[in-house]
C-alpha cells in the first residue's frame, strides 16, 4: 500500500476547495443543549451544495488530476450523494462525467445529477456489480474512476469539513470532547478524524452507521475489515457500502472511537428534531450521528460534541414520514 | 421625531451582536441559478438561534438599555418569532421577561417562547389590543416595552443581517442589483436596507407581503401609512400587522423600492423549493421574498438578486402542506 494520507493533505485539500465550497454553518440549538444537558453542534453539511459533503471530495479529486487525465472525462458510482457531487465537480471543472447509479436511488438524486450535465448508467443494486459496470466504462473510454470514499484525494477533501468544525466551534469559545459523523464507506469519518486529531488531538472521534449496516463498528471491534450480510434494507440509502474501504479501514483503525448503530426510528426522530430545532432538511443517511447524539449513544451530557448531518437529499415521501413522529 | 437611525447604528448593532447571533449562510444553488437565469441567494435566517432573525433586534434593544432599566425588566407582544427572539435576549442577559401573545400563534412558538423562561399572556388577535395589554404590564411592573419593530433600536439589530448579506456576497465575488425580505411592520426591511445602502448604493431594497396584508406596498404608493382591512387570513402568520410603523415607514419612503405582493400558494411553493433545493425549513412568512423571486415579481434573470428566509418556525401540518405542493 502507498503511505497514508495526512494532516497536511487535508490542509491542501481545504485551499484547493477555498471559494468553492461553502463553509457550512455550525448550528446550536439552547433548548437541545437544555435537554441533554451539555453542549451539541451540528456541522450542516446538508447545506453544502449538492445537498451533501460529496462535492468536496470530488472537488478534490478532480483538481488534483493531471489536465490530461480530465480531458478523457471522469466515470464514477454512487447511491447518489456521491452521483451529484461528482457531476457538479465536474461541470465546474468543465470535464465530461459518467455516473453508475443504483436503479433504486431516490428519483430526486437521479434526477439533480443527471441536471449538472453528466451521463447516467443505471444498474441493479442486488444483480449487478456497480464496480465492473465503472470500470468497463473507463477501460473502454480512458475515463478516471473516481470512487466514492477509498482514495486519499477523496478522504482528505471530505476531512475539510472536520478542519471548518474545529475552527468554527473554537470562535464559540468551544473545545469538543468528541466528534461524530456518518459513515458508509468512511471516507468521510476517516477524513474529518485527520483534521480533528491535528488541531485537536485530545477529541475522540466516531463513525456512525445504521443497524445492521455496521460493518466498520464490527471492523473497529474484530481488527479486520467484515461485511454486511444484506445490501438493502435500511431507510439510510447513503450508507449502505458493504464493508469498509481499504485506506478508509487502516486510518479508522488508528483514528477511530468506538463505532455507532442506531435504528431506522431513531434516524426517523432525529430528522424530526433537526426540523422542528434546527431547522435543517436532513436525509436519513445524514442523520445517524445526530441520532446517536440524541439518544445518548454519544453522550452529550456535561461534554462538548459536534455531529456531522452530511446531506438533505430526501424525498417527499421519507421526509414526511419523519415528520410524523411527533404529532 | 427623533432623528432616524443611520447605517452608523446598525454598525454599532453588529459589534453587540458579535458572537451572539449566527452569521447564518448565504446560500446559492446552481438548479435554481439555472431555472430563473440569474444568480439568486438566500440569506438564511431561518437557521439563526431561535428560529428567527427576531434574536437580532431583541438582543440590540436589551443590550442597548440602562442596567437599572435592565433590572426591572421586559414586555412585549408577538405573533411568534418577536416572542422567541426577546424571551431568548431576555435569558442571555439575565432580564426578566413577559410576552403577550396572540391565542391563534402556532402552538410551536408558545411552547418554545416558554421554554426560554419567560412569562406568557394570550389574547385574542380580533377583540383584544395587545398594545393595550402590554402597557399594562409596563406600567404595573416598571418593566420597559420591547416593540417589535417601531424603534431604533430594533430595527437596526435587524439591519445587521443586511451587512452580512453584502459582505458575504462580495466573498462570492457577487455585486448585488436587489436585496428583498419579508415585511410585517417593516423593521427587518428597513434594517437591511439601512445596511445596504450604506455599503452597496445601487441595490434596491424591497420589502415582501402576503396579498391582503400589502399595507406597506400601498403606503410606499399613496405616500401615507395605508391600513389591511383583515386581521387574520394568510397563512403568514408572521406578516400580519396592520400597518406600517412611524419610524419603519420614514425610513421605508427614502430606502425602499416598489414592495413585493404574493399570494399563499405562491407561498407554499417556495417553501417546497427551499425543502428540495436549499435543504432548510422556512415558515410561511419567512417565505415571502423568496416567493416574489422564484415567480418573476422580483427578476432574477440577468441579474444577481438576495433574499432574506427569515423564519422557519412552521408547525408540521402546515409544512407537509407546502411539500404536498410537488408530488
């Protein structure tokens, strides 16, 4: 394996996104800080563009390529957060994108990457293997793959987030005990670890997956790399990778707390929280942190955590079933 | 009269405001930018603390008065989001408060106005005066009103949102032709535009009202303060004052271009777009600058235009109608 990304590829990553990203807010909510009884930050990442943290890995990447790599056009594969931040990176960067997408992703996250331009390849989920259909496309056309979190230029552009949740919760006169954030693959979780343990060595950091998709909590505990047994099932369609990545798995073993599993329930209560509290649209995938936080699977009580909501692209439908949880 | 306020007090606003209230984002989305052909932002106001921008002019007025003033505390009236953002003032300096509200406010805004600690008493919208109420208790206690938009001191709190607005854009290497938001008494728009102007001359600043509660569009035409004929009847809670205040509608007549009419639906719309496009929750009357954008009364096309979402406290049944607007 090549060396391991570092602190500074996060750093360099963070000028490479500077004017391009937003620097999402970090929300506090008194009445939730009441309720738990200590201070809770959430980094809105579902008001990145895009609607997720995707756009800064892919951003990341594509501008890390040579000029010559992104002439011959980008090919990529996604439940679809990863879909749309790759196609609106590489609209910005003006180069061509094929994205293989999962026949069931949400129809709003087909439908917005198929609007910044980029060529859909649609597979079955349970069927096919989204990683042949990539690759044929890129041995057949000399596109790149760019894969949705096991790469370096991807991790560190996703651990952005992590250096902005630092910086951000510092002018809040704030110091975090612990910090939070979605994982399905890991790229971002891993990420946002190498930026927090550089400024903040002494914050715990944790990846947060959904019940019965927890492949990297059972990882972190059994020290190798296990799998899901099932590919679909949850509500959280972003996180349903079936087994860490390679470099996301040997920096999680370093970097990473205990892993954390909530239900499709909680992930439900937690986006009804984010609504009627924050009032950030919150998908289910990027609401598991949060959940965690909410029910004390990360305790917030007399300590300082910041949790990642990392995307908002939900359909009507799901949204209003959340919302139903609290009459 | 008191001489007006100047863009110098909104300036001194912003430095009491200063690790108060959120710099909440400029949001931007490039669909949207595509859809109406020019280049559209959204200052989210709907995600600072307490929901509401309200926070802003509360915490400049009970910041701006005498410590023994202080001591005896506060009264004011509200449909909602005054009510939320003075209580929380009120808690954050340790003042006494007590807020007279409307019997018909969303159950949302009673219960959280509550929870900030402060004292609540109901009226009825049609047969009671609130003004009436709130002397009342001023007079019995010694406690200073809190208007909740006719004085310097609020709405240049307010005003401090329209200094973010120019700063932020001018980072995205955006000059802005139009700024708008939404008006009920006109202390956020007179505030903005106070702002604005005093940074970026060229922009028209225009305010936002629901059909049948247009009392300042039609004051800015007839050149006097103009009356609704209704009381209650929009679905924009927020926006139902009855006419324009002395000290807004002076400043209105110099600042203010051509005021901004839409109806429910177009309302409700713009809820739905800024769910599915812009990821944040806003509530009917924070919604309505946004909807005179998204339908043409304010042009976008060709030009780079700001609007203020400045509230998203919407109870649930009144947010799943707006999502029910799209399939």
């Amino acid at each position: 394996m090549t060396s391991l990304p570092t602190f500074a590829d996060v750093q360099a990553a963070a000028r490479r996104l500077e004017g391009v990203t937003l620097h999402s807010p970090l929300l506090e909510n008194a009445r939730v800080n009441a309720m738990l009884g200590g201070r809770l930050f959430i980094k809105a990442e579902c008001l990145q563009r895009t609607g997720s943290f995707k756009l800064r890995g892919a951003y990341n990447f594509l501008a890390s390529m040579s000029e010559a790599d992104r002439r011959k056009g980008v090919v990529g594969w996604s439940s679809g957060n990863h879909a749309q931040g790759l196609a609106e990176a590489a609209r910005l960067l003006g180069v061509k994108a094929t994205i293989v997408m999962p026949a069931d992703a949400p129809a709003l996250k087909v439908a917005n990457t198929r609007a910044s331009g980029a060529e859909i390849v649609l597979y079955d989920r349970v069927k096919d293997s989204r990683e042949a259909i990539g690759l044929g496309i890129a041995q057949k056309t000399g596109a790149t793959v760019v894969p949705p979190y096991d790469h370096a230029w991807i991790l560190t552009g996703q651990g952005t987030a992590g250096l902005e949740i630092v910086e951000q919760a510092k002018a809040l006169g704030a110091t975090l005990d612990a910090v939070a954030a979605p994982c399905s693959g890991g790229g971002l979780s891993t990420g946002i670890a190498l930026a927090i343990k550089g400024l903040s060595p002494a914050t715990s950091v944790h990846a947060g997956e959904p019940a019965g998709f927890d492949d990297l909590a059972r990882s972190l505990k059994s020290g190798k790399k296990e799998k899901n047994d099932k590919l679909t099932g949850s509500i959280c369609d972003a996180l349903l990778a079936p087994t860490p990545g390679d470099v996301t798995f040997a920096l999680a073993r370093t970097l990473l707390g205990p892993g954390l599993v909530v239900t499709d329930d909680e992930v439900l209560d937690a986006m009804e929280t984010a609504f009627r509290e924050f009032k950030i649209v919150v998908e289910p995938g990027g609401a598991v942190a949060l959940a965690a936080a909410l029910t004390g699977k990360l305790p917030v009580r007399g300590r300082t955590v910041a949790v990642v909501c990392s995307g908002g692209n939900v359909d009507h439908a799901t949204f209003v079933r959340a919302l139903a949880r609290r009459a």
